[in-house]
C-alpha cells in the first residue's frame, strides 16, 4: 500500500534504522528478487565549467567573462575541445565502458552557439556509435530555452535527433523552492525542473531523477522532494532511478553556514546546516525506497559515503551499486575522493551475496566482459 508524505515523515521520525531498513529491503526484495545487483562502467565528461548559476554548495565552477578567477582558483574557466571529448571517451571504450555522463555549467551567452551542442553530439555519434549518450541536466536544458530561444520541447527533440539519449537527473537539489532560493540561485526553480523532465518523458527521453540534502533542508523537506518525484512518475512514467547524496561541504561557501549546535534536540530548523552523515543517509535512502514505489530502482552512493556504506546502501533499499566513474570532478572539487574501480565494485557487490552484473542506462543486463578486469585502472 502506498504511503503518504505524513506516513513517511512519521516513519523517519519514530523508527529506529533497523526497522527503516529491514522494511526497505523487504521492498527491494520483491521489486528485485533477482540473485544479481548491478552496476555501470561510465565516465564523467565535464565539457565546460563556466557558470551564471549560484549555487553556493559548488567548488567546481567557474564564473563568467569578467571575473579574473573563478571559484576554482583557476585563471577563468574552460571548455573541452571535441578531440579532447573524444580522447576521454576512446579511454573509457578501452576498459569496456558503455555510456557517457557529460554536463557542464550553465555556459553564459556568447561563449557556446546552440550549434556547437548538436555539432558534438553528432561527432560523438559518428566516432563512437555504440557509446550510450547520458548528457545535459534539466537546469542545462532550461538555460539552452532561455538563451537560445527555443521552446524546451524543440530543445530536446533537436539534441535528440542529433544523439542525445537520456538526460540526467543532476540540479534537482531539493525540488522546494525555498531551499532552491537559498543555495542555488540563477539555476531552475521546481517548477521548472520537472517541466524540462515531464517534456523529455514526453519525446521518448528516459531519465534518472536525484536528491542532494544534507544542507538547510527539513526533512519534511526531502520527503516533499520524494512526493514531486513520485507524483509525476505518476504521470510519465519516465524516471529510470532515483540517485541520492549527501552534501559534501569542504571547500564550499554553503559549508561555511553556521551549523547547529551539536547538542539541540530540535528539528532541523531549514536555516542553520545540518549536515548528514552515513546514519542520516541510510535512513532517507530507506524512506525513499518507501515512497518511491513507482520508481524501480535506486542507486547507492559511493562516491559520498565510501564503500562499506555503498555496499550496506544494498540492505537499505539500493538494488544498484551506481557507476564504476572512470573521472568524476564536480563532487571531488568539494574534498571528496572516494574512488573505486571495476574489481572492486564487483567484490563489493559479491561480497553483501549478490552475483556482481553490468548493465546499461535502461537497467538492462549487458554481457559480462570477455577480458579480464584484474588490470583495469582504479
């Protein structure tokens, strides 16, 4: 039966971790009775770091023509050339990798025509035909409506047809606005993140959908997220996974916040930090395997929380171990560099007693590799 929003505040406020736990896996259990969890060999593609947003929990960033450095400490920002993409992507082709993760910043007017988008999608296509094309957040997206414009429908038909296969679910943040106004401003409000995923659906685009908290959120907060992304699920049907992280605070402005004394007993207030630790991860990936009884899967998230906690996130309402992420830059820049290769993904997976299995975006199982993985660089 499904549950409501007060159901889940309550269940998170009043049960133990166990108990949230054992009734998550009882879920992911029947969902997913399958011997196997699953994981994907990918690569993160940072094509361009300039960025009109101000999004206050971003080390990554650079700002834009004007400012003499960016957040970064570096001289200005970047943008890859399509044989630099292109070299990044023969690597990850190398080790047997399928599928692509590439986003950027939200690239002011001037720097990058509409064209140059399509141009390299095409030239991905033509040089790597096989490679899956993950690429281009909702908030990318909307920017390209907004700078370009184009109706967000024409946005993503023209991408489309020029090899765009799904788009991921990164800018989601905490789908409330007023935490939206308060750490990520200049990028999409809620409204307007779901509409860029309900006119994907729309054309035919699957997505994953996330949630970052961690930060000034209430929990009544995060399961409000769970409610938007499960209400149009309802309607589209189009969320492969839902991915949820932590917030890492090193190196950023928002860690900076003042956090709540250690000591108060009181709810999260939505204004002082309140940071989440690998308890507070656990019990809301349980809660979201709860609420998000129309989404089928839900990846752990090593890449913030390590592995041991990656590999627990399996009893916890996860059936899928996330990307083995030959580069990953956005959460390293924030102090984080958990890293993990293909073996040890595999061992992790083999290890909690589920048979270790490649898949693609779809979440369908792809053949093992033919070649050893003993030799594959971590």
């Amino acid at each position: 039966m499904r549950i409501s929003a007060a159901e889940a505040l309550a269940l998170y406020s009043e049960s133990s971790i166990h108990e949230l736990g054992r009734r998550a896996h009882e879920i992911t259990s029947r969902l997913h009775p399958e011997s196997h969890r699953t994981y994907v060999v990918d690569r993160n593609i940072n094509y361009a770091n300039w960025c009109t947003a101000k999004c206050t929990f971003c080390n990554f960033k650079a700002t834009p023509p004007g400012s003499t450095r960016g957040r970064t400490g570096l001289p200005g920002g970047y943008v890859l050339s399509f044989e630099e993409i292109g070299r990044k992507i023969q690597e990850l082709v190398d080790i047997g990798g399928t599928q692509i993760l590439m986003q950027g910043g939200l690239v002011p007017p001037g720097i990058l025509p509409f064209q140059w988008y399509i141009d390299l999608l095409r030239f991905i296509r033509k040089s790597f035909p096989r490679i899956h094309v993950h690429a281009f957040s909702p908030p990318e997206i909307f920017a390209f409506h907004q700078v370009f414009g184009m109706p967000i429908r024409d946005v993503l038909l023209r991408l489309q047809a020029a090899g765009l296969d799904t788009i991921p679910g990164g800018g989601a943040e905490i789908l409330v606005d007023r935490v939206r106004d308060r750490i990520s401003r200049g990028k999409t409000r809620t409204g307007e993140y779901l509409e860029v995923m309900r006119q994907a659906h729309l054309v035919g685009m699957k997505t994953s959908i996330t949630m970052m908290f961690g930060h000034i959120e209430t929990v009544a907060e995060r399961i409000e997220h769970l409610a938007r992304v499960r209400e149009l699920q309802d309607e589209t049907g189009g969320f492969t996974a839902f991915i949820c992280w932590t917030f890492q605070p090193e190196q950023t402005p928002l860690g900076r916040l003042r956090q709540r004394p250690a000591n108060c007993t009181d709810p999260p207030d939505g204004k002082h930090l309140v940071l989440a630790g690998a308890h507070e991860y656990l019990k809301t990936l349980a809660v979201a395997r709860m609420m998000l009884d129309n989404v089928a899967n839900l990846q752990a998230s090593w890449v913030t929380q390590g592995p041991k906690i990656g590999q627990l996130a399996l009893f916890f309402g996860a059936n899928d171990m996330g990307s083995v992420m030959m580069e990953e830059n956005v959460v390293s820049a924030a102090g984080t560099t958990y890293r993990l290769n293909e073996k040890e993904i595999r061992h992790l997976i083999a290890d909690a007693g589920w048979q270790p299995r490649r898949r693609n975006c779809y979440y369908e199982l792809l053949n093992e590799p033919e070649r050893g993985i003993e030799d594959q660089p971590s």
